[in-house]
C-alpha cells in the first residue's frame, strides 16, 4: 500500500492503494465519485474518460500513481 495524492475536481485528497490500481477503482471505490464507469476495462470504449491537465484519459488503464500531481476532472467537477 502507497500513499497517493490526488487533485480530484478541484480537492486534494490521500488514499491509501495500492500503487498499480487503476485510477477507476480509486475514483469510485475511495473516493465515491460515480461518473466515470466501467466498461470495457481496455480503455476502447470511454465509459472511464477523465480530463488530466486537460486531456482526456481512460482510468481504467491508469495506474493511479500516473495521476499524482495532475489536476483530474470527473463528471462530477
């Protein structure tokens, strides 16, 4: 387990995880966020996009340490 900063719509919050968890399963199961979803789990399909520094990214296939010092944008912000 890993302490893992995040910048999620504006708030900073910790969670403890896993380093290689995607980014998906932290967005919805720590931090509660149900806008991007699960789809195809191969990051083809979008269901998962998020908008990191302004560019859209499938967290499905992110590991959640990739988003460290990045400002993350859900449906939700």
């Amino acid at each position: 387990m890993a302490r893992v900063s995040l910048r999620v719509n504006g708030t900073s919050r910790v969670v403890d995880t896993d380093p290689t968890t995607p980014l998906l399963y932290v967005l919805r199961n720590d931090l509660s966020l149900q806008g991007p979803k699960f789809g195809c789990g191969l990051g083809q399909c979008g269901a998962c996009t998020v908008i990191m520094d302004g560019n859209t990214v499938r967290s499905c296939t992110l590991p959640v340490t990739s988003a460290q010092n990045h400002a993350i944008t859900t449906l939700e912000g």
